[in-house]
C-alpha cells in the first residue's frame, strides 16, 4: 500500500471561456441599433427590447450562478506515467467516495480513492501488484464503470487496451483475457474473481443489486456474459454486436441489464427468465446517421430514480430518455441531438459521458478522439429535460480537457464526477489525466 499523500490540485485560473459573455455583447449591440432605428414600430420595438433585456438578465443570473468556481480538477499523486481514464469511475455511498482506475495504457492500472469528506485523492495500489498477476496476464487499463454493493466492496473489470490485445490475442505476449475484480476500500484488499473469456476483454460490467450477478460484455467479440462470483458460474449468451463494439451496459431498477445490438436496438437480460428479449425496432438517429455510428450504440447514461427514467446518449449525439419495464422493453423518447451543430453534421458531436443534477438537469461535456464542435476546445453543456433548453456552460482548450468519460457518478451533496483528460502541449500525443468534480449549484472552489 502507497503512503497517502495529499494531491496539488489546479488553481483558480482555469482557462475557460464564458458563452453568456458573446451573448451579452450580442444582445448589447442589438438593443443599441433598435434604438436607432425603431420610428414606425415604437410600441412593437419597446417590447422587444424588454424581451431581449429579460433574456439577457436570465443570461446574466445564469453567468452569475455557475462559473468557475463551480468546477474543480483534482490530480493523482504518485503516478508520473499516467495516461487515461476510460469511464473506470465510480461512487461508494457507503465510505463517500470516489474511486478511478487510472492506466498508462499499456500493462500498469492504478487505482485511486478520493475522500469527498477530507478532499484528498489517494492512491491505493497498482491491480498487477494487489491481484498478483503475472506478466503474461497484462491489463492495458479499466474500461468498466466502477461499481460498489451495500457492505462498501468496489467492482470492476480489466481490459486489454492497447492494438497487441488485438493481433497478438493468444501470441506468448499477447492478451490472456480480462478479469472481474472486486476491491475492498477497508481492508485494502484486492480479489480477483475470474476471467471473463479466453484472449477478451471485459469492457464493461453492471451488477444486479438484489442477487450479486455481475454482467459484462466482452471485445472484441462482443459476448455477453452473466456472471455469479458467488457459484462462480459463467454463462456466455452469444455475440450481440461488431465491429466497434458498444461499451455500455446499464440495469434498470429491478436488476435486469440493457446493452444494444449492431443495428442500435435495445437488448434486455430479463433475469427472472434467463433470456435476452430485442426490442423492435431501433433507438432514435439522424436520418443518414452512418453505419459506423449505428453499430457504436450507447455512449453514456444517466438514472433519474425519482422520475423512473433513465437518460442515454448515443454514438450519433442523440439525448434518449427511456422509461424501463420490468417485463418487456420500455418506451424509448428522443430528446434531439446533444447540441445545435450549425452546418455541421449533427450526429457528430462525441460525449462519452453523462451526468444528472440535483436539479433535473443533464450535464455532459462534448469532445474527444479529434472530434469537437469548437476548434480544438471541449465544451461543457447543460440540458434540461423539461423545457429542451441546452446551454454551453464553458469552452475548455484541450490543453485543458480534451476528453472526458464516466456516468452518472453523483455523491449525496449533489457533486457530479467525470474523468477528465487534457494534452500536455498543443498538438502533442502526451496525454495525462485528472478527475473532475462540478456542481451546479454549489462554489468548490473561492
């Protein structure tokens, strides 16, 4: 075990730029030239400008609300190497904290625990060392979201991660396959419960909270799996997609776990019979939404318990709300594209991760593996549901973020959590790491 250590955190100059600022200047001058011009139309341009002034006050009150001092980045101390994050984060109702696994992105997976109480990150170990694998048994990083159950335990699953998983599967040094793990944050206390399939990855799991199963979905290969750690029984349900293979699995609130097919339709393990039901027809998408977006699926979710629903994007930037079934599959509502793109195309935007708010808004940040809205910067959106309303918070230069991962991770003040990213320099293949914590409704940060 590491010796605790207290991370240097970035200070208050973030550089982020402000859209309510354009806005302001927009409506400003707008006013000005009415003003001016307003001789025919007296009445009809007084209440314009009224208008135009109410919106800009909502513009200015928003501006006033959440700035950056709404918005924290957190680093991992003792880990020079550290490249990535890949949506391996989770919260821990039980001990109020955060855990990430964090990769160089090929053979070294750290795992890290941030105590919202004391505001520290803190470094737990290295998965090779607390699980004692052996060289041939490499792990290129945690691909999984990170799970906890009701006693505190974390659950997560390895993969391969780099291309030599890929083309060198069952070479002497290519990849054995990935393992389902759980850690226990108070003994410190790594197991490893199993690998999933020979030469695949485990690149997500879910967990069934009333019986313990855990699911996974495998790569490349896309297999399905129900896993016992209990009975240590696996059962493998066959292939459900290609090529690009969808990373998400989520449960609805009796346990039964959804993934989708390589035409975009929904896929429910139906736990009280055992067997898989496919929905009719596919997940909303922009007509001419290509093939390779389609195959992709499910990017990011986020769960509104109160309402029963549960909120997903897809690889072709559409926000979804869907509304699960114990039996059966649910009705499934399109929300519109994760932002207005202009003449761009609008399946384009990437947003690999989601957050929900105390406040019934989603919050999602776009950008990522080249593809932004804005040149070379990642924006922050907010999105309420309700009145379809979706603003751009921040504009962030990669050199700030230039990715970020991670879903519905939300401790119990209202504080959302994503994994972050940001090249080092402009342009540079150096990546490295950082976990971010933002509420919108509450100062991190003075």
């Amino acid at each position: 075990m590491k010796e605790k250590s207290r991370p240097k955190k970035r200070s208050g100059d973030l550089d982020i730029n402000y859209n309510p600022e354009r806005i302001r200047h927009l409506t400003a001058s707008f006013k000005s030239s009415l003003s001016t011009t307003c001789n025919r139309a007296k009445i009809f341009c007084v209440l314009l400008i009224v208008f135009i002034s109410a919106m800009d006050a909502r513009i200015l009150a928003q501006d006033e609300k959440i700035t950056n001092e709404n918005i924290e980045f957190i680093e991992y101390p003792d880990y020079p190497e550290a490249h990535s994050t890949w949506g391996s984060i989770g919260y821990n109702p039980k001990f109020n904290t955060v855990h990430i696994g964090v990769t160089n992105h090929h053979d070294n997976v750290a795992l890290y625990e941030y105590d919202v109480a004391t505001d520290e990150m803190n470094l737990d170990g290295f998965i090779r060392d607390m699980a004692n694998l052996r060289s041939f048994q490499w792990q290129g990083k945690i691909h999984s979201k990170i799970l906890t159950d009701d006693l505190g335990n974390i659950y997560f699953s390895t993969d391969g991660g780099e291309s030599r998983e890929e083309y060198l599967m069952n070479h002497p040094h290519g990849y054995s396959g990935g393992f389902w793990m759980k850690y226990n944050p108070s003994t410190g206390r790594l197991s490893n419960l199993g690998m999933g399939l020979r030469n695949e990855s485990i690149k997500d799991l879910d967990r069934d909270p009333f019986t313990g199963i855990l699911y996974g979905i495998t790569y490349p290969q896309a297999h399905f799996l129900v896993f016992d750690p209990a009975k240590n029984d696996l059962i493998d349900l066959g292939r459900l997609a290609s090529s690009h293979v969808p990373r998400v699995l989520f449960t609805d609130r009796w346990g039964n776990c959804y993934y989708v097919d390589w035409r975009q339709r929904l896929v429910k393990y139906e736990k009280n019979s055992g067997e898989l039901v496919f929905d009719n027809q596919s997940v909303p998408a922009f007509p001419g939404t290509p093939g390779s977006k389609i195959i992709t699926g499910i990017t990011a979710y986020a769960k509104d318990p109160e309402n029963e629903i549960i909120y997903l994007v897809t690889y072709g930037a559409k926000i979804l709300s869907f509304r699960p079934k114990k039996e059966g599959i649910g009705a499934v509502t399109d929300l519109g594209g994760v932002i207005e793109t202009g003449n761009a195309e609008k399946w384009d935007p990437y947003v690999p991760n989601l957050n929900l708010g105390n406040n019934g808004k989603l919050y999602y940040f776009i950008g990522g593996h080249g593809n932004y809205i804005r040149e070379d910067k990642t924006v922050l959106v907010e999105f309420d549901p309700k009145s379809g309303m979706k603003n751009i918070l921040f504009e962030f230069p990669t050199t700030t973020i230039n990715e970020v991962t991670g879903h519905d991770v939300k401790d119990r003040e209202g504080n959302l959590y994503f994994a972050g990213r940001r090249e080092v320099l402009k342009g540079s293949k150096k990546i490295s790491p950082f976990m971010i914590k933002f509420n919108p409704e509450k100062k991190l940060r003075k």
